[in-house]
C-alpha cells in the first residue's frame, strides 16, 4: 500500500562512502553529504565495524556508541528488513551506507530503498564516488549505452563463457560491459580475459579509483597481451570492455 | 602507438559538474575536486557559455579571459580532437567538463579520453554527481545488474518497440533499464512508458536530482496507472525500469 508522505516520517538518506581507507575524504564526500552523516544516529550499513570507521573518519561529533547501527547484509533474513525503517516512523532519518561507494548498488541496501518506497518513506540520494562511474568515466569506452554485468561465474567454463555472451552483447548493441571480480582473484581474471576475448575487443582495467595506487589504462586485447601490466593483487579492480562493432 | 608516461606530461582530468544550476555546489563538488578546478587553467568543455558559468560558480581564481576553453561537443570534427591534447604536451593538465554531471558518459567526451589513452596521458577520473547513479541508487530496483540504453527513438513505433525490447532484456538478464529523454519531452515520454511496460513491471522516475525540486518515485506500472504524478515538465528526469522476472 502505498502511504501519503508525512512531513514528521524521516527520510531513508543514501550516503556514498569512499572507496579507499584513505584520511582525507575530501577528495570524494562533498562537505554537505558529510554535514548530513554528521547529524544522522540511525544508520543501516552492510558491515558495522567498517561504518563505524568511516562515520569517525566523517567526524561524527556523537561517541559511537550513541549512534543505532543496524546491519543489512546478505545474512539478513528478508523478514526483518521492514523493521530497520522503524525509526523513520518516529521522525528520524536513516542513513544506509555500503562498505564502499555508493549503497543499493551491487550490494543487498536496494531491498530496503524498495520498502521504503512501498512505506511512502522519502529517499533521497546523496553524491560520492561510484568506482562504476568512474571507471567507465575514465575507460574512454562507449559512454552512451553501457552494462554492469556484476560478477561473472567461478567455474572456468562458464566463466569463459558468460564472457564471450557479454562480449557478442557488447558487439550488437554498442554497448561497453563492466564486471567486477574479488580483489584476490583479479590477476587471474585479467588472464582469463586477455585468453578469452577478441583480440580488436578494447579492455579497460581501473585499479584502486581514488586510491593512491589508482591505475586505468584501455587498450585492445592485441595489444594487452604484447605488455606487461602491474599487478592487481590486493586492490580493487573495475574491468571494463567494447567490442568492435560494424559502425567503428 | 602507445608512448611511455612521461611526467612532464599533464594528466586529463575528468571533472564532474553540477546537475542543476543552484548556487551552493558543496552537495555534489567534494572540496579536492573544485581545488583542482580552480588550479586548471586549460578546460575541454560540451558548452563554453555553461562551462564558464560553472567554474566561475567553483570560484576560479583567475580571470575567466585568462583561461583556455576548447569546446568539444557533437558539431566537433573527429580529426580535430587530438589537437585538444596538445597542451598536455607542454606540461599542463587539461580538465574535461560535460553540460551536466560526469564527463564521457553520455556525452562526446568519451572520444578525447580515448585519444588520451592512444597518447599514454594519464587519465584521472574525479568524483562528482551522476544522474544515472543516484536515479539508480534511490529506485530500490536491481542494483546488481543494469543497463544504460541512452535515448530510445523518437518515432511512435519504434519507441514502443524499442521499450519493449528492453523490458524483455530486463526481464531476461533480471536487469535495471535506464533511460533518459529531452526535458520537455518527458510527460509525453511517461505515458509512452505507462502504455508500453506491463502491469508488473516497476518503474522508478527520478525528477530533478540533487534539485530543490528533486522526486523519486518507484511503483508497479499498475500502481503508476492509478496514481497522479506530479509534472515533469522543464526538469531533467531518468526513468528506470525492471521487468517482474521467473525468480520474483
């Protein structure tokens, strides 16, 4: 059922947060998205212990332990994502905040913006570093129709072959494909790419966005295999690709 | 050919701008990225006029006349965008600014970041606000899957084909439909959408984001149907979808 909005019911506030454990935010929290964690008690984040890090980090004025954080993961049963809106109802506003960049974004914090659009609780977005944005930003790739394909399968069959789907979709729409890998297995993906995608394919590797070891570089699978590249082990890695299509 | 970094050479910075045109930035310029603007004095823009304006608003120090703007934008000539590069080559950096929102995406940027990278310049994306990433943020639809399909065609039947086709993909791949059309387009392009996607099919409208006029809305096209909306005439607005899939 869909509620009238009540100017007394708070707001659900999506805060970005940034994507290295770097000191200094003000290269990626604009001042009045900090301001706003600043005044926020009620949060939802994926991972306690790392919210509470950054909330600091932000120079939340309140000790941490007056702050109510509840986690949203993917341990949560879906029956209890309801009620970590509660304080909306008594006049609060809920920051959801990820374990980095920006939440509701491959990560579980879209199931609770979508109850609090079925509850008539306003959300409102707030600006930060996405590494998606950024990646795609700096790949040079097609910027005007693009995918985020999320993780591709483990198994290295399927593996390779959910990478030639997305491949043959990048071919047909002109449509540059982003995935994402967990940090420790990001060298071996890289292989795996470079072995199974069409040599004219242009692949862009973003590594550490923001970070002090930020490294993005496009080139075609041809020319990937005759460099070297550094390694990606331990930092976060964005990869992105186009294939060539008829129009280029 | 690819060159070898050199670090006399300037970087390409991919500067965010603002989303509407309200006088306080600090919602959505983090303090490090306007510091850079301000240190920049070779700018590649869509829109000199807009692009003046803006980094007058971000409180340039130096005379606006004191200042290199190329304009980069879809009248360009492709053989004339390597020339924009050239002030890299004399060791200055070169800040690359949109009408709106993150550069390169959506826009003809992607084509000098590309050059960029043929050149070995080192390309740095900054953080600033996207449309496309708060609209997606606030829907509550599938965050971990989603696709940008830019404009749709402005014919009747083939807008209505065209969406069509993507509800079925997002049906397909459980994936988020973005799509974007001219503002005073928009109320017409909304009853297109409440006609063409199915009853189970959620639509989110993002109106104005980041704006004082700022309103996101999720609801099943069958709710959309009963419901009035407010007018979305005059404000840039993304419009997102995601089809009821098997495992809903």
């Amino acid at each position: 059922m869909i509620r009238l909005r009540d100017s007394r019911v708070g707001m659900l506030l999506l805060m970005p947060v940034p994507l290295t454990d770097l000191p200094d935010t003000g290269n990626c929290i604009p001042e009045n998205v900090r301001h706003l964690v600043c005044q926020t008690r009620h949060f939802v984040v994926e991972n306690a212990k790392t919210a509470r890090k950054i909330i600091k980090l932000l120079g939340h004025p309140l000790p941490l332990a007056q702050l109510q954080l509840s986690e949203l993961n993917e341990h949560t049963p879906p029956d209890n994502i309801e009620a970590l809106l509660d304080p909306a109802f008594d006049g609060h506003d809920i920051g959801l905040m990820s374990e980095a960049g920006c939440p509701a974004i491959a990560d579980p914090g879209a199931l609770l913006v979508k109850r609090a659009h079925e509850k008539g609780i306003r959300v409102r977005p707030l600006t930060g570093p996405s590494s998606l944005i950024l990646g795609l930003m700096a790949s040079g790739l097609e910027g005007q129709r693009f995918a985020f394909a999320g993780y591709v399968p483990a198994n290295a069959m399927e593996r390779r072959k959910r990478l030639l789907q997305l491949e043959q979709r990048s071919r047909h729409e002109d449509e540059t494909q982003l995935v994402i890998e967990t940090p420790y297995r990001n060298d071996a993906f890289l292989t795996t790419l470079l072995e199974t995608l069409s040599p004219s394919t242009r692949l862009c590797v973003a590594r550490d966005l923001t970070g002090h070891n930020e490294w993005v570089i496009t080139r075609t699978i041809t020319e990937w295999r005759q460099s070297s590249s550094p390694s990606l082990k331990g930092f976060p890695a964005l990869f992105l690709f186009q294939a060539a299509s008829h129009r280029q």
